[in-house]
C-alpha cells in the first residue's frame, strides 16, 4: 500500500492571557468545520519554527516568538487515506495586526483556555492532549489517533516516555 504522509504543526499563539484558534471553513477537504489552533504543512526541508513562524505570518498576519514544542503525533485519516504526522507549539505574540477573516481559511479568534476547551468540534485529538498543550513545562507528549471521518475520531494513544 501507498503512503500517502503529510507533515504539519498547529501553533497556540498567545497573547493577553487568550490564545488564537482557527474556526476551520466547512468546505475544508481535511477536518471541515473544525476548531483548532493555526498552522499548516511544512515545506521541503523546512525547520519545525521556520514552519510555524511562516504559517503563522501567512495565515494571520502575526509574528510569534518563544516556541515550544507541547506534543507530536501522528494521526491517520482513513477516508482521505493520509498519515498526518504534527507537532503541537505554543508561542507568544511578538507584533504584527491580525488579518480579516477570510471564507478560504476560516474565522480567527482570541480564546482562553477554558473556552477552547468548550468548544463545540474542536479537534478530537487536541482535546485529549489540551491539558498538556496549556502546561508551563517543557514536557513534551506523543500520541497516534485514527480518524474514520472528518473529526470522527476511533482510537487515540497518549505514549509514556517510560
């Protein structure tokens, strides 16, 4: 069987004690109508910051600073038949104006913590590793999910480092 792999990240920027999330548009091929926080794929021979820094400027507008790795994972997406491999970061607002919203991406929104966790679809795999994503610690997770469809996700595993 083909490997159909693609790598990404999504980045919690954080500003004023809120985070940025991204309300995914419906028409969206992977996870349509979803929330999670912004990001995208990496490029050829792209570093795991240079990707987020890009993204995050593509997608928003803002510029981020002191990034931290929180989680990685891989996740496959059974009816589009791709491994998703990510990584979670979390990094501070460093300046920039946050761009309007767009019906090509979605709607951008300050969230705190206690609101994303409350979110109607937001991202099945980042609400079983929210907790550690928000933890001011440099511990790192790693976990695989498989997802039937769209944000159904089936089975989920949180790996100990131990």
């Amino acid at each position: 069987m083909k490997r159909n792999i693609e790598v990404g990240l999504q980045c919690f920027v954080k500003k004023d004690g809120k985070y940025l999330m991204l309300h995914r548009n419906k028409d969206k091929r992977i996870m349509p109508n979803v929330w999670m926080a912004p990001g995208g794929r990496r490029e050829f021979n792209e570093g795991l910051f240079e990707a987020a820094r890009r993204e995050i400027k593509e997608e928003t507008g803002l510029e981020i600073k002191n990034l931290r790795i929180k989680a990685a994972g891989n996740a496959h997406l059974k009816d589009l038949n791709i491994e998703l491999y990510f990584h979670f970061i979390v990094a501070e607002y460093a300046g920039g104006k946050l761009k309007k919203n767009t019906d090509d991406d979605g709607e951008l929104v300050w969230l705190t913590t206690e609101e994303i966790g409350k979110l109607d679809n937001l991202l099945s795999e980042t609400k079983r590793v929210l907790s550690h994503i928000f933890k001011d610690d440099d511990k790192i997770v790693s976990y695989k999910a498989v997802y039937e469809k769209g944000n159904k996700m089936t089975q989920f595993n949180l790996e100990s480092s131990k």
